[in-house]
C-alpha cells in the first residue's frame, strides 16, 4: 500500500538552529502612570496600584505593578528593524502563515516590581510545534522571558506561547 506523501514542515532549519539562543538584553521601565493605567484597564481597584500613601502602608516601596505589567519597554530608534522589546528575531515559517494570536501567558514572579524599577529582559524561544487544526497548519512557538531588576535580582520569568495558522 502507498504512503501519502507528507507535507514539507513549517519548521525551517534556521528556526530550528534558533532554539535556545538568547536575546540581546532589553530594558523596561516602570513608571507610576503606566501602572495606574494598566490597573486601570484591566480592572483593578486596590489603592495600592494608584495611591503611593497605601502602596506603602501595604510594605511597598512604591505602587506595584499589577499582576501582568512588566514595565514598558524603552525604545530606541537605532534598532530599526528589531521588535519594539528587543527581543530575539523569531525566523519565518517555511510557508507563510497569516495569522496570530496568543496561546497563554504565565508570569512567575519571584520579588516585588515596583514603580521606579528598571527591569533588564532576556528572551529565548524554546521550542516549535507542528499541529493540525480545523483551519489547517498552526505552528506553536513557546519563548521564554528572564526580568531582572536594577540589582541583578530574578524579579520574573515569563512563558509565552504564541500559535500562527
């Protein structure tokens, strides 16, 4: 009996040698209105995130960033052509797929984030994945994100899984 012949991969030999590599550092900044306004957005009430006075008497240093807010990545025009953050170039699928979207998100965090922190990111892609969907071929890329803070401390670690079909 005769074998379909299978599909060629999404995953290219430059994504497979992308494995693994690290980023160039990237900064973000934590600035006391990006974390109101991101407390805000998603619906958090808790003085702490908009009342330096409460922050405090909670034991912060400053307003907290809320769960999920990293800080705003400083931009720099002389890294035309790299991603806003910074962070590693993922090589383009074997074939083009157009659409996006997110698969999950999870922060560990190990410290407080506070307003004034300036958090150094590391990005590393971790892994490809072919599967088939409804829709057709979804590759599945997982990346990974070190936060440290102006000290060298681990203050985060975030896992990132992005689908394109």
């Amino acid at each position: 009996m005769p074998t379909e012949p299978q599909p060629p991969s999404l995953i290219s030999d430059d994504m497979r040698r992308a494995i693994g590599a690290r980023s160039e550092p990237w900064q973000c900044e934590v600035e006391k209105s990006a974390i109101r306004m991101f407390a805000r957005a998603v619906g958090h009430t808790a003085p702490v995130f908009y009342d330096e006075a409460a922050a405090r008497e909670a034991g912060y240093r400053s307003l907290p960033c809320p769960p999920g807010f990293l800080g705003l990545p400083v931009y720099h025009p002389s890294n035309e052509g790299l991603p806003h953050y910074g962070g590693p170039l993922t090589p383009e699928p074997a074939s083009p797929l157009t659409r996006g979207l997110n698969g999950g998100t999870q922060v560990q965090y190990f410290d407080d984030i506070c307003a004034g922190d300036v958090l150094t990111a590391r990005s590393r892609i971790v892994s490809f994945e072919e599967r088939e969907g409804r829709l057709g071929p979804m590759l599945i890329t997982t990346t990974e994100i070190e936060y440290t803070n102006q000290s060298g401390k681990l203050v985060a670690f975030l896992t990132r899984t992005g689908i394109r079909y």
